[in-house]
C-alpha cells in the first residue's frame, strides 16, 4: 500500500486541500454542541466526531478531511492543554510548504 500524507495546514491553506486530510494545531475558540471553532492562524469551524473531548481556551490537534465549505470533518482529535506555542505550529506549518521535497506531499 502506498502512503498518503497529511499534511500540517492553517486557515490560509484550506482552499488548497479541500477533499484532503490534512492536520491543524490550533486553539480552541468556542464549542457548540458538535462544532468547535480553532484558531490556526484565522478561524476555522470543526465538526467535531463522538470521540473528541476538546476544552475552550485549550489547544488542539485536528485530523480531518477539508470540506468544500472550508469547514473540517474531524476524523482525530487531540486536546493539547494550554502551554502550546501556536507561533512554533504556525511555523512549522510554513516551513513544511517551503520545503515541500523533504516531507512527503504529492
């Protein structure tokens, strides 16, 4: 089987993966019922599964699938806690896109 990647993504390039899964670090900013809104370098809405127990004001990673409206289809969740350095994230976020031939994008 070959492998897919997921790559590390922020707000700024989810037009680029829609219909791809993909991985955000971001904080939580609000829960509503079975959404949650992250902030990874500009709000991104979240449709959270059964399993994710994520707290507001915390961190987050995301594994999901990119939807047409933008939104996230949760497939993983993982709630980080508070002493997560966002800047860090963000960067390797970018650095990752720069240095596309060192991670396995397609």
């Amino acid at each position: 089987m070959e492998a897919v990647a997921t790559p590390r993504i922020t707000c700024a390039y989810l037009n680029s993966y829609v219909g791809r899964n993909v991985i955000i670090v971001g904080k939580v900013i609000q829960l509503r019922g079975e959404e949650a809104i992250i902030d990874a370098d500009g709000n991104i809405t979240a449709h959270l599964n059964r399993d994710a127990h994520l707290l507001a004001g915390n961190g987050a990673q995301i594994i999901g699938k990119v939807n047409p409206d933008l939104s996230i289809k949760v497939l993983s969740s993982l709630d980080l806690g508070t002493g997560v350095d966002y800047n860090l994230a963000n960067t390797v976020v970018e650095i990752s896109h720069q240095h596309r031939d060192i991670f396995a994008y397609d």
